[in-house]
C-alpha cells in the first residue's frame, strides 16, 4: 500500500511531459535548436519549482511540461526551474 503514495506524482509528471512535448511541436515547426532561453517556458519551470515544494504533484506537473518538450528545446528552462525549487527547499 505505501508504494501508491507515489502514483499521483509519477502520473502527474508523465500526463505533464506528454502534453509539454505535444505543446512544443506545435511550437516549434523547425527541426534544429535555437540557443536562447524562451520565456514562457522559463516561467512554467519557476511556477512548477515553487510548487513543488507547496504541492509536488502539481509542481512535478509543471516541471514535466518543460522536460518533456522536443528534444532540444527547454534544457535550460528546466534546469533553471529545478534549481529554483532547490533553492526554496534549503531557503525554506
């Protein structure tokens, strides 16, 4: 029974990664890698960094988002996001 603890957050961040990487294909139509930190997906891996350590399922929905976008596209935003609930976690 306690193994199921964790089954919103595993599918919270897999529902998260799906839709982020259907969502990025709509946004990026090119096959190659821009090398700049795109905006709106900054600000979804800050929201999903500061709730993941208010509530986890639905920050690791957010960070999934941002990690499951086309391969390429959103490394540094979720690197970013990720540092951010480090910080807040030793912070708080």
């Amino acid at each position: 029974m306690p193994y199921f603890t964790y089954l919103p957050h595993l599918v919270m961040f897999a529902i998260g990664m799906l839709i982020g990487l259907e969502v990025s294909y709509k946004w990026h139509s090119e096959p190659f890698v821009r090398k700049r930190i795109e905006p709106i997906p900054l600000i979804i891996a800050l929201i999903g960094g500061g709730f993941i350590i208010i509530y986890a399922p639905l920050g690791l929905f957010f960070i999934g988002f941002v990690i499951g976008m086309r391969p390429g596209y959103g490394v540094y935003e979720s690197i970013i996001g990720i540092l951010f609930a480090l910080i807040l976690w030793v912070a708080l």
